[in-house]
C-alpha cells in the first residue's frame, strides 16, 4: 500500500497545510461517528416497534356477559271468581306490602247465602243440643202421669167387663151390652201399653245412631257457612308478597274473571286487575365456554345501559341447569341479586346490563402480549432481544389469556422485551399453533381483564 509523501504535501501545502489537513481528517472521523450513531438509533427504533417489554401488573379476570333486569316474581292480580270491582285501593307504581289490600269485588250475590248458612247452622246446633240432653225432667214427668191416668181409669174398665161377661153367660144382657165393654177394656190395655213404650222412650232419650246423624248434619252446616264466608272473603284482593304494581289493567265497575300468574300480558287484560313484580333480579347469558367459571355466591358487578358511568353490585344467586340455544349459540342462564347500595338510582324491570363476573385475581403478573408467544418443537416460547440486539427462542410457561394479553408464570423478566415481528419476516405466531398449546384456550372472547 502506498502512503501519501506527508514532507513533500507538506512542503506544497505552506506552512499552514497541515492545519488543513488535520481539520479534514477530524471531520472525516467525526462524519463517520456520526453515520453510526444515526444507523444504530434508526435500528433501536425498529427494534421498539417490532418488540414489547415484559411489565408486571395486578390482574382481575372477570367473564362479561350481557342480560336484562327483571322481577323474581312476576303476577298477574285477579279475583277467584268473576265478579265486578266495587273498589281500588292502589295504582300503578305504588309499593305494597305482604297481604295489603288492593282492591275489593261486589259481593252483594252472597249476603243472602251467608244468612242462610248461619240459620241452617243454628238449626243444626240447636237440634243436636237437644239430642244430646235427652228429654226434659217435665217431659218425663208428664209421660208417667199420663200412664198412672190411664192405669187408673183401667180398673173401672176391666171391672165393668168382667161384670158383663158374667152376666152375659147367664144371659142377664145381650150381646151389644157385652161386646161394648169388651172393646173398651181392649181398647183402654193397647193405650196402657203405648203410654208405657213413651214413658220408656222419654226416659232413655235418643239413639246413638240419631246423635251421630245430627252431629253429621251439623259438620255441614259448618262447612256450608265456611264455604260462604270464603267466597266473601275471596272478594278481598291482597297483595301475595311484597313488591310493586306494575301494571293496572281494569278500573271500578269492570267485570273481571280469574286468571294464571303465568297469564301473558296481552292476555291478562281482560281478565286481571293488576300485574305486579316482587323483588329485581339480573338475568344474564353466559356462553357456554365460560360457565364453567361462575358458582353461587360469586361477585358481579352489573354496569346498566340506563346509568352509564355507575357499577351496580351483586351476587350469583343461581345457575339454570339446562342451556338455552339462540340462533345456534349455547348458553347459560346466570340469576344475580343486585346488592342494595346507599346513594345509588333504582333499578327498574327491563333495564339492559353488562355482568362482569370476578373468575380470579393475580397479583403482580408478568404480562406480554398475546401474539409474541410461539410454539417450537421444543415447546411453548417467545423471541427474547438479547444483548447483542439479536432474537433468542426462549421457552415460558404461560397461565391464563385475557385479552390480548398473556400471564407468563415463569422463563421471563420483568424489562425485557419480546418480539412482535422480525424485520422483513413473518411474525412470531405466525407458524401454525399446535392444538396442546396452553394459549389456545377456547371462548376467551368472553374474558377481560382489568
């Protein structure tokens, strides 16, 4: 290599040429230092566009799921028997309380029948009040007088025949004479004879059999006049639990017929007076994929389309045993109590909400993006950016996958990065994913994380 003469350039230079030549040396090395640093900082920053880093943050899966507020219970109010309405007492929208009064029919058909019952009552007890007390002491008494009566009036009567008979023998009188005092004397023992078999039966009294049908016929007395006083009592309508009026369907003076509980609204209009809602509940459909992660008594909170902004809360109160299918999707009904927060609006049947469901909480989890993991022949890993500023496989064991985003349990650090994309290739994930991968779970798309 031939080196340049530096005395003879320098000679043709002057004497100021080697300040030149030194300053354009400088600048040469200073141009070069700086192409570096700016080929270096241009490679940094694609290297922050195709990697993230590994952060560490506090996770809460929830399962969201959307559904509608409605009661627990829903009635339809209608009277047992038809009948027109004499009285209201409530209205649309009023609160009610457990056996309050709602509204009374005319029962004006049954006062005439509950009169009848009562005397048919009286009746019967007084009829057995009088089986069982036996006879009367004067009765007894006047029975025993009557027969000593006639035993006495006896004795003239047989003497009189036995007289007529002996004179009739001797032929003293006819025939008409003793056939008369013949037919007294039989006539006056058959009566003997009667007044005696009264006198016993006053003195026993009646028969038990006699007893037992009075008895008998007294129970249906009773239970003729229950039955009235049922019906009257029918014509009272009461609220069946506490809750609210909901609907108003008839007014004073329309005729109504009873109806089921289960009556559409459509169809209760014509039948019912009122329609009325027990307790709010949310009903919400969880997909099928995410049940599995909802049992009783778990935390919800509901985020209600009417009250943007608020978190209402509560608690899974049941799970419906059999799915529901609409339009080919499976899912779950999930009942939730709503827990009653001071300071917050009301709930009202009908109202749309999102339920966030609290599967699990993890404490300071390392996180990395979901489409950074890979599947290897050597396993589940990412593309770590080593020191040399160059991809290096790495393999991680991953938990759960909310979002776009992946817990990592172990193989990683908080700091460092993985790679998104490598320049001028495919991305990381984009060779295919074996289905034994632990980040291909199945319905995470019901899953966020907070």
């Amino acid at each position: 290599m031939l080196l340049p003469d530096f005395r003879r350039l320098g000679a043709r230079l002057g004497p100021g040429g080697w300040g030149i030549l030194l300053g354009l040396l400088a600048a040469a090395v200073a141009g070069g230092l700086l192409w570096q640093q700016a080929r270096r900082s241009e490679r940094d920053r694609r290297l922050e566009s195709q990697t993230a880093a590994v952060v560490r943050q506090d996770v809460v899966i929830r399962v969201s799921a959307t559904g509608v507020i409605r009661p627990i219970t829903p009635v339809n109010i209608s009277p047992k028997q038809p009948g027109r309405i004499s009285r209201l007492y409530v209205d649309q929208g009023d609160r009610v309380q457990r056996g309050q009064v709602l509204a009374r029919m005319d029962d004006s058909n049954l006062r005439g029948e509950l009169l009848t019952a009562q005397g048919n009552l009286q009746a019967a007890r007084a009829n057995l009040r009088k089986m069982e007390d036996g006879s009367r002491p004067e009765e007894i008494r006047q029975a025993r007088q009557n027969l000593r009566d006639a035993e006495a009036q006896m004795i003239a009567v047989r003497s009189t025949y036995q007289s007529n008979q002996a004179l009739y023998r001797y032929g003293a009188i006819g025939r008409v004479a003793f056939d008369g005092s013949r037919s007294q004397y039989l006539a006056l023992a058959n009566h003997i004879k009667a007044l005696q078999a009264q006198l016993d039966l006053v003195q026993a009294g009646f028969r038990r059999e006699d007893i037992e049908a009075a008895r008998g016929q007294l129970r249906q007395a009773e239970g003729a006049l229950e039955t009235v006083r049922t019906q009257i009592d029918d014509t009272v309508i009461r609220a069946p639990f506490a809750g609210v009026i909901t609907q108003k369907y008839a007014d004073v003076g329309a005729f109504v017929t009873p109806t089921t509980s289960a009556s559409a609204t459509s169809s209760a209009t014509s039948s019912s007076i009122f329609a009325m809602a027990g307790p709010l509940e949310g009903m919400a459909n969880v997909a099928e994929t995410d049940i599995r992660s909802i049992y009783p008594g778990q935390s919800v909170n509901l985020q209600v389309d009417a009250y943007p902004g608020r978190i209402f809360h509560g608690k899974v109160r049941l799970i419906a045993p059999e799915s529901v299918v609409l339009q080919n999707v499976t899912s779950f009904q999930v009942r939730i109590t709503p827990t009653p927060d001071v300071g917050q609006p009301p709930l009202m049947s009908g109202m749309n909400f999102t339920a966030n469901f609290l599967v699990g909480k993890h404490p300071n989890a390392l996180l990395i993006p979901t489409p950074s993991i890979v599947s290897q022949e050597g396993g589940t890993g990412v593309y770590v950016l080593s020191p040399e500023r160059r991809p290096v496989f790495r393999r991680v064991k991953v938990g759960s996958t909310v979002g776009a985003m992946t817990e990592v349990v172990s193989g990683l650090r908080a700091g460092e990065r993985v790679f998104l994309s490598f320049p001028g290739q495919r991305r990381p994930n984009d060779r295919p994913v074996r289905p034994s991968s632990p980040f291909q779970q199945p319905g995470g798309g019901g899953r966020q994380i907070r």
